[in-house]
C-alpha cells in the first residue's frame, strides 16, 4: 500500500511528472491485478487539460488528440527546463 502511495506522490508532485501513469501490482493466488487509487481512498487521476477526472474524459473523448499533444510537448518542455 506504502508503494501505491508512493507512486501517486510522485505522479502529482509536478505538473509534467503527470506524464507517467505508474502501477503496482498485487499478487493474490495465482493472479495479479493493479492497485488501484480507489482501493487506497486517494484522489483519482485528472485530466491533463481541463482537471476533470481523466477516464470520464477519456471514455467521452472530450477533448482532441491534438489538444492533448499540444499539452504534453508543453509539459515535456517544462521538464526540460526544470532539469
């Protein structure tokens, strides 16, 4: 659980380390399946454009791939600069 929260601090510490979406996965049995934010009570993932949940906007395709690229070059470019 430690490590689930771990990487949900790291994904929202700056705006670009939004860019990954890390998973921890959970072995029950013979199976395996990813912690979810949820199961933690953690804050879902926004979106990167307009911070609405980012699977409503996802599945609604609310916005266009070229309104989503143009925001990740921004925050690849932020990156970038910060480094």
């Amino acid at each position: 659980m430690a490590v689930k929260e771990g990487t949900v601090a790291f994904e929202e510490t700056t705006p670009y380390n939004r860019l990954f979406d890390l998973d921890v996965l959970i072995k029950e049995g013979e199976t395996a399946h990813s912690l979810s934010r949820g199961e933690l009570n953690l804050p879902v993932r926004t979106c990167l454009i307009c911070g609405r949940p980012a699977k409503e906007c996802g599945r609604s395709r609310r916005h266009t791939v070229a309104g989503l690229q143009d925001r990740v070059a921004v925050l690849i470019k932020q990156a970038i600069q910060a480094n």
